[in-house]
C-alpha cells in the first residue's frame, strides 16, 4: 500500500489521454494543461479512451513515480 499524505492534492485530468504515454509526457501534459509543476507533491490521474486503465503520477519528494492500474 502507498500512504499518501492527509494533505496531498488529487488532480483529474478530464480529457482523455494517451495510455501510451510515458512518465515524462505525462508530466510535460501537467505542466502545459494544467499549468502546474509535476514535482510538487500533488497526485496527478490519467484515463484512457477506453476508461480500462489509469495512471497515477507522483513526486514523493525523492523522484516521481508513474502507477497503472488496469480496471
């Protein structure tokens, strides 16, 4: 189990995204849509076309970390 912090943030992206796409684009997505900088600790979460899989992107402050979960 991952514990994150009570505090941490959670960001949805809302349009669909290329499950293709590796740690680096995603975090590239991050700071071109949302304007946000993907080393600050907060969770970003991804969605295919398809709605069967997500990809978390998080920076816990050591490097960032890229989880898939296939649903």
């Amino acid at each position: 189990m991952i514990a994150f912090s009570a505090g941490t943030r959670v960001w949805i992206a809302g349009a669909v995204t290329d499950m293709r796409c590796g740690m680096n684009s995603l975090a590239l997505k991050v700071q071109q849509g949302l304007g946000r900088d993907p080393h600050g600790g907060e969770i970003f979460c991804f969605r295919g076309r398809k709605a069967d899989m997500v990809k978390l992107l998080w920076f816990d402050g050591v490097g960032v970390s890229l989880y898939a979960k296939r649903l």
